[in-house]
C-alpha cells in the first residue's frame, strides 16, 4: 500500500486531502493528514473582525468536519522532516514514513522577527488582524479609539493575502465614518512597495481610491524597528512615522518545521517549481499555498487553483509520466473597498490584473477592476462557498488557468 502525508490541513491541505480521497483507491493508499490544531480558521474573516462585521465563531470550524473519515487525521506538532529518509517525526515521538509528501504547513506572523514590535505596547497600541487573536483584541480597541493617527504598517513581503492591507484602511475608513469620528483619524499606509499594489495597473486605481478617501501612502518604507515609546515606527533609510495607534502587517515566514528540517530559504519557505509545484530538490515532495516560495500571492484562491492542477499532476506523475508545467500562478481577490462596493482582480504570473467580466465572458456578474456592490456581495458569499464548497474539494465553475476571454486592456 502507498503512503501520502500531507503536512497541514489548512485551505490547500483540506482541499487536497477530499481530492485524493475522491480519486484513489483506499485499497492501494493510505492518506494520513498531520495538523497541529482541532480548529480550522477561515483567514479571510480576520480582516472583518476588528469592525464588528465578523466574531470568531463567524471564522472558526472543528477541522475534522471537513475532512474525509476514510482520510487518517493525526493533531500533532511536527518535529522534523527527513525527506531523505522519506520519513517525518512528530513531538510526540511518533514517526511517520510516507511515499509521497505534500508539505502545506502555511505562513505564520512573525512579529518577534522586528525589534520593538512585540514590547509592552503588543495589542495595547500595537495590533495585529493576521491571527484571530490579534483581530478581536484591535475590535476591543476600536469601540472605545476616540481618534488619532492610524498607521497601518507592511514589514516586509511577502505577506498573506496582498490586498488585505488595503481593505483594513478601506473598512477603517468606512468605519469612522460610520462613528462619526472619521474627521478627527488620520490613516496612513507605511508599505516597503513603490505603491498600493504590486501590479501596476491595479496599484493605479487602488492607489488613485486611498487618495480619494484621504488615506496617506509613504511608499518604500523598510521597517527596521518600532519605537514603542516614541510611538513611532523606523525604515532603514532612517524614514520615521509617528502613530498613536499601530496596524501591523509582521514579516511572514514559513513554519519553523521547514528550518528545523533544513528544506527552506530565508523565510522558511520552500523553493519550488513555480509551474509544476514539485519542490525544487525531492523529487517525491510537492509544496502546495502558502508554504512554497512561489512568486504568486499567498491567497485562498491560488491555494484552490494549485490543487485543481496538482491533483491532475500527480495523477499522471504516479502513473511514471513527466509532469505538466501546467500552474501559471493564477489568483482571483475579491477587494473590500467600504460602505458596501468592493473590486475584483483576476491576474496570473505574467498577466497582470485587467478589466473585464467574470466568471462569464461579457455577462459576468462580476466586474474586474471595478467598483461595485455586486463585488462586495461576493466577497460576503464566499464565506459560505469555503466552508460549503471549496473545502470539501468540490468543483467550482472557475479554471484553475486564468483564461482572457472577457477581458481587455
């Protein structure tokens, strides 16, 4: 009998493992998925909660729900991996052997990364909305925030979902407007990019909307260090800003494991190939969302579209057949833009995001690079197309390529 270990039953883990189970034969495979927690969060919900839309119950589910009974599930913290002993060690002792591994251990905040972020102000007048935690302890603090000087601050990229940062400032100003104290905040984005977004054309609306809503950009700021005490934040070039209350985006790194075991870069990801999603230097491991080094965003959407390709992939690979260079790096984010409209951006590796319609060519309902309330109606119904759908691995009338047909420069 063959043996899969998946590694993390996040978004691309729990898709995967529903997959797998669907496609092989649980006579001839053994699927076991490794997982240090008994709750799956929905990531995406974190950035509501700081304004009340979302709790944390809207964001949480028992990780065993979505996963498939026939599919071994082990809750446990994992020590080492040993891909050349095809084998990976868990805390508890218990030793692993697999045939094929799927690493989908994800990204995790790490504020300790920066000197001063993590001192005695850390969620007084230092929060964070990247961790469920961090996103109830800055809601605690809006309700009773009288106004001030809001910098929302990106360390370092790359980060989890790209334009979650925009969306913070976006709500945060629909937000105080609602409180009837938006005249006395001011919102300041402090980012290490040229401009709102990575891509230019999309970083030219987006960048052209913070200016609209009063939102102050200081581009190309590196953060080296927080001065708590000073209240204020430091880059490299010796730029400072001052805050009264400080939005942190921390650098994101990879799990610790991928240290431990030897197998990342810099950041504890693992390089992979960018077409293909085999890790670089095994040839039995693949690395899937927001474990891998890939130069695409680490979003739910390129998680889904990574299995729907990887799944075909390795069908083909366990048959002795070559792989397909098939992934090109698609995403698809759904932009919060306040007071009900959001945007939608659809862009690939090479392709960057365009106007247009989806999912139907010319009908949509959607409009890319637009503003509407239709986007922000989608963006609130996917919550329920995660845990109802994309989970459980089932089809969505998205491809995983990005297709042209309803788009134009």
């Amino acid at each position: 009998m063959k043996k899969i270990l998946i590694l993390g039953a996040g978004t691309a883990g729990t898709i995967v493992a529903n997959r797998l189970a669907h496609e092989l034969s649980n006579g001839d495979w053994k699927i076991t998925v490794v997982d240090q927690s008994e709750i799956h969060y929905y990531q995406p919900g974190f950035l509501f909660i700081p304004f009340g839309i979302y709790s944390r119950q809207d964001v949480q589910r028992p990780r065993r729900d979505y996963l498939p009974r026939e599919v071994e599930t082990i809750i446990a913290e994992i020590e080492l991996i040993e891909p050349e002993r095809n084998r990976v060690t868990l805390k508890n002792g218990r030793v692993l052997s697999y045939d094929y591994l799927i690493i989908a251990t994800g990204a995790r905040i790490a504020p300790e990364e920066t000197p001063g972020l993590m001192e005695h102000e850390w969620r007084r007048s230092i929060f964070d909305f990247y961790t469920v935690d961090g996103a109830c302890a800055l809601q605690k603090r809006l309700r009773t925030w009288e106004g001030g000087r809001l910098v929302l601050n990106i360390a370092e990229m790359p980060i989890k979902c790209p334009v979650a940062p925009l969306e913070f400032l976006f709500l945060a100003d629909w937000y105080f407007h609602e409180m009837g104290i938006r005249d006395r905040v001011e919102l300041i984005l402090a980012t290490p990019l040229p401009g709102a977004f990575t891509r230019p054309r999309a970083s030219a609306i987006l960048g052209g909307l913070l200016e609209e809503k009063r939102i102050q950009v200081v581009p190309e700021f590196t953060l080296m260090e927080v001065d708590p005490d000073g209240k204020k934040i430091i880059s490299y070039d010796g730029t400072e800003v001052e805050y009264d209350l400080l939005v942190s985006i921390p650098v994101n790194m990879g799990d610790a494991v991928i240290a431990r075991s030897g197998m990342g870069n810099e950041l504890n990801f693992v390089p992979t190939d960018k077409h293909t999603l085999k890790a670089l230097h095994y040839d039995n491991v693949f690395v899937l969302g927001d474990a891998a080094d890939l130069p695409a965003s680490k979003a739910g959407s390129v998680a889904h579209f990574q299995a729907d390709v990887f799944i075909e992939n390795f069908l083909r690979y366990i048959d002795g057949l070559e792989l397909k260079p098939t992934f090109d790096g698609h995403a698809n984010c759904y932009i919060e833009s306040g007071f009900g409209k959001g945007f939608l951006i659809d862009f690939n590796y090479d392709v960057e995001p365009l106007p247009g319609k989806f999912p139907l060519p010319g009908i949509g309902p959607f409009s890319l690079l637009q503003e509407s309330r239709v986007n922000h109606w989608g963006k609130m119904l996917f919550r329920w197309m995660y845990w109802n759908i994309l989970l459980k691995g089932k089809p969505l009338p998205i491809t995983a390529q990005m297709q042209m047909a309803g788009k134009w420069n």
